[in-house]
C-alpha cells in the first residue's frame, strides 16, 4: 500500500495499474503531472533565514534531520532515475544495486527482525547467483526474489522494464485472466482486443495444455520457480502474472477446451499468443441494481477512484442497502482507502495501528505523518448510515485490506466472499536503484482496531462463498447474489422491528 499523499503533495490524479489478467495490481504505480517532493523539500530547504546560520548550513548540506525516513530521496511514482553519462563496468552497477537493496532492508524494514529471516545468509545465497546472471533479465528477477525471502509482497525489485512501462501506464500481456479452480487452470477473463479473443477464447474454458505440458504441470513448476511472497495462494497468483506477462511479441503456445467437449470431438482451441501492450489506468462503477440497492466497484484505491466512489455513495444514499465490490482491486493509497472507509461512520475511529521500526511515528519536518494511532475523521452530514457489504476475493489486496478489516472490526459492513490476499503493508515511495531499477521496501505494518495482523492472513469473510468452476462455466455472481440475500434480510428485520 502506497503511502502517496506524503510523496506528492499537491492532489492531482493517480492512474492505477489495473488488475489486467492476473497481473496483481498496485505493483506497479504511475503518476503524472506531480511535484515530487525532493524537489519542493530541497527547495524549501535552502528556505533559511540569514541569522540561523548553523541551522542553514546543516540542512544545505542534508535533510536528514528533518526527513530520517529518506521521504525526500524518493518518489510516488516509477520514472527512469538519472543516470551517469559514463557507463559503469559491466558489474560494477550489480553489485551496487546488491548493495543497495541489502542495506535498505537490514536498516529501514519495518520489522527489525526481519520477518525472522537471516538477511546475510540469504545474500549469501542469492550473490553469487546475482553476478553470474547472464542477462539483464535474469538479474533483475533474481533481485526480486532476493526481497521474496521476506515472504512480503510489497518488498520488492522492479527492473528498468517494469519502470518504463509503468511510467507509459502499460502492461504487456497476453490479455487473459486464469485462475485455478477445482484443480483446474480456468480462464475468467478475456481482452477484447487480445490474441486469445480472436483465436476463439472465452471465459470458462479450461486450458489443457501450456507449450506442450499438461497446464497444471506447467503452473505448479512456475509457481516453485518465483519469488516468494505474503501467502501461499498470492504466489500461485505470481506465477500466473509471469505466465500471462512479458515482452511484447513474445509468444505462448496454449490448448483450450470448450466446455462440455472433448479434443477429439472439435472443441479444442490450440493457439499461438502474442503477448500485447494493454493501457492501464483506474475505474470505477456507481449504479443502482435491479433489486433496488446500490452498488459500487473500483479497480484500485488513487485520488481520482476517491472523488469517483466518494461521488458515487452520495449518488446512491436513498438506496436501502449498499455494496461495495473490492474484488480484484489491488490497493493502492492507504489515504483514499481511509477517506472512502469514513464515509460510512457518523463520528471519528481509531484506524489500523501502524507498526514502524522504532516504535515511533514517521516524521517529516518534525511533523507525525504516520502516527501510531490515528483518528479517523468522519463527517456526519454525508455519511451512508444504511447496511452495507463489501465483496471480497483473493485479489483483495492492500488498501482494499485496510478498508475491509477497518470496517468489519466496527462492525458496520458485513464482508462476503473468499479470504483476502493477505498483504498488508505499507510504504512510502520507490527508491532509485543503479542500473535503472527501482525497489519499495515496507515501511509500515498493521494491526487492525481489534488487533488483528492481516499480512500473512488476509480477511476472512462473515459469509464465505466458494468459487466454482460452475460459477465460471455460467458466468453466475454467487457472491453478488449472497450480498442481495444479506441485505434483503437485514433490511426486512429492520422493518420488522420498526412496526
């Protein structure tokens, strides 16, 4: 989760990369039109009156003092960092960002026990194998899985690739979605404009076969071969993500089978994909359903889906239930995820307790920007006071957490669905590596109102609705459905008790 308000400090949009195939979104962030805060800082440093000599002469020489967390050093958003105009030795950068992303850890994690793991021997472990990297490539995604020893998924190594693509809000693809379902690899989701689209591809086929293996075969040999991240089932997830990214025109081959059908009886679709760039940005849906209650989703926590959702609970504050569908939304800014959460609330909350290194809150300029243990302001004249649910999946992820936990722990909504992606952390912003990569490293951990540790966990849900490969097959919302059932009963004993 993306601490973003205290990088950037002017309230312009923040285009989140949204969840395309198994991509987990929040992975990568961009932003335009920004002021980054080193710039305002440093500025703002050379700022001193003439008599506080020895105080100007220290901040000319750094912010530290006033910035222990580094927040000036950083950025919000990925942008190519500067580089030397004289090229370093063919290693040299490597075992600088090695360097790098083994200090920032051992000194700046939130966990000063490092999530129990031996930080020195895993670099043991992953240098050698770092230097001997025979491509670019190879060394970036071995980087990465170096910060996976901490099993968190927002500690992690995004290469120049990954930079430059969030930079242009793109995502390169094969434009599906799959997810494995009664031990099988099921597609959910298909871009219009995508390879498998026009091969004949449709939700609910079952893929049989990836490059000539038997496709589960395939994906659990993926999955032993990634990172590790927050939760078992968030790396079968990753694994997906590298199967479905990756190069543009780089290609896949994949068998498909219809449903009902067999290869032999005509039914099999075997195709060739190209992965393709796709656009990336949030959205976000305000409508009223059939049965009369309203009905909300997004997909990610920014600036802009937070005027969009804040405008659409006002739009639907006559319905008599609300549903907020946070399935698939990644996260994004923990600020818009408090913002959207206290539009629900009447009077002021203590949110989630943060965790930080020393204990303490993190200061900017003296000033508590994360404090320990925040009040939540509410405002009674706009709050929706009306029962309230929100849908949740494994793909609930981050800020999409904070918001769930926040408001099952008051008890004010009732949560339907499948457990969450148990990935709750927070940092600040993305820290420039040498040879173009940028690394965020978690700064924050949290504890929900009631104490509960959701990294690692996830959100279990008050009514659990199983996915099935027949939901997928018939496109049927069971989940959405069981919402509407909720609401119906709750609001029909709230009548019964007003009579």
């Amino acid at each position: 989760m993306l601490i973003h308000w205290i990088v950037n400090p002017r309230p312009t949009p923040f285009p989140q990369k949204a969840c395309e195939g198994n991509i987990l979104c929040g992975r990568a962030h961009a932003a335009n039109d920004q002021i980054p805060m080193k710039k305002l800082l440093k500025k703002e440093c050379m700022k001193i009156p003439s008599l506080a000599i020895g105080l100007a002469a220290l901040l000319l020489t750094s912010c530290s003092i006033v910035d222990p967390n580094n927040i000036i050093g950083r950025s919000g958003r990925m942008e190519p960092p500067e580089t030397s105009p004289v090229p370093l030795p063919s290693t040299a950068w490597k075992r600088e960002a090695i360097d790098v992303v083994f200090d920032t850890v051992q000194t700046r994690y939130y966990d000063p026990a490092l999530n129990g793991v031996d930080w020195a021997a895993a670099r043991r472990t992953y240098e050698p194998l770092l230097l001997a990297a025979k491509t670019d490539d190879e060394f970036w995604e071995l980087l990465d899985k170096f910060t996976g020893v901490l099993k968190d998924s927002h500690t992690r190594v995004h290469s120049p690739k990954d930079v430059q693509n969030a930079r242009e809000q793109e995502v390169h693809a094969l434009g599906i979605a799959l997810a494995e379902i009664e031990g099988k690899i099921l597609v959910t989701g298909v871009n219009g404009d995508s390879d498998a689209y026009f091969a004949g591809v449709r939700s609910g086929m079952t893929v049989t076969h990836i490059e000539g293996e038997p496709a589960l075969t395939y994906v659990r040999k993926l999955e032993a071969s990634v990172r590790e991240t927050s939760t078992p089932w968030t790396r079968r997830r990753v694994a997906f993500r590298k199967l479905l990214s990756g190069d543009v025109d780089s290609k896949i081959s994949m068998h498909f089978a219809r449903v009902g059908t067999y290869a032999n009886d005509g039914g099999e679709i075997i195709a060739t994909l190209k992965r393709r760039s796709f656009g990336t940005g949030s959205d976000a849906t305000a409508r009223t359903l059939p049965s009369g209650y309203g009905y909300i989703r997004f997909s990610g926590f920014s600036l802009t889906s937070q005027s969009r959702v804040l405008a659409g609970i006002e739009k639907l504050k006559d319905t008599p239930g609300l549903i907020i569908d946070l399935r698939n939304n990644g996260g994004g800014l923990a600020a818009a995820a408090q913002a959207i959460t206290m539009r629900f609330f009447t009077e002021d909350k203590f949110g989630a307790k943060a965790l930080t290194r020393d204990g303490k809150p993190i200061t900017i300029w003296f000033y508590p920007v994360i404090p320990i243990n925040p009040v939540l302001k509410a405002n009674a004249a706009l709050a929706y006071t009306k029962p309230l649910v929100i849908l949740t999946n494994e793909s609930s992820a981050s800020a999409s957490e904070l918001m769930t936990s926040l408001l099952q722990d008051f008890g004010r909504a009732t949560i339907v669905g499948q457990r969450t992606c148990g990935c709750l952390l927070g940092y600040i912003g993305l820290m420039d590596l040498p040879g173009g990569g940028q690394m965020a490293y978690s700064e924050i951990g949290y504890r929900s109102p009631k104490g509960k540790r959701i990294e690692g966990e996830g959100v279990t849900p008050d009514i659990a609705v199983a996915l099935t490969a027949d939901d997928i097959i018939t496109q049927r919302d069971r989940s959405l459905e069981a919402a509407e059932a909720h609401l119906t009963a709750v609001t029909r004993l709230t009548k019964d008790e007003k009579k």
